[in-house]
C-alpha cells in the first residue's frame, strides 16, 4: 500500500501542531489499516476511517484509493462519540 499526501494534507499536520494537537504519517497509516469505523457511504469515492487519538478524540481521515494507491485528501480530530457510537 502507498500512501500518497494532498498538499493541503501535508499542510494539516503542522496547523494542528499549532493547536497542540500532534500526529505523524505513522499514525495516518495505522488507523487506515485498521480503523475503528470505515465510512465509504457519505462521499463516494472518498472514505473516511476513523481511529482513537486520545482518550477523548478520534481522528478522521479523508482519502480514496486508486488501486493500491491510497490518496490522503484531509485529517481533522474530533470528539469521540460525535460520529459514531
């Protein structure tokens, strides 16, 4: 699998540094591979997998595949429980 990043993406990870909130491309890759909640109905062809960030977030991650090629659009944090159960 590789893993491709938007430049808005690769920007993303230093705005929420800003915030105080730190992720690394290993993080992004770990939660793709095994998220605790897949969304591939909202916005097809985007996906949207989601994983436990803290005890309190999630993060969520946008892309689509291209074969074996995934495409990260965004990643955002959100408070668990605000998506699913």
């Amino acid at each position: 699998m590789k893993i491709i990043y938007t430049k808005h993406a690769l920007i993303k990870f230093n705005d929420l540094k800003l915030l105080g909130i730190k992720t690394t491309k290993k993080t992004i890759k770990e939660i793709i591979k095994n998220p605790d909640n897949l969304d591939e109905d909202t916005d097809p062809p985007k996906i949207i997998a989601s994983g436990s960030y803290s005890h309190n977030l999630i993060l969520r991650i946008v892309y689509r595949q291209e074969g074996d090629i995934i495409i990260i659009i965004t990643f955002y944090p959100a408070k668990k429980g605000r998506y699913y159960i």
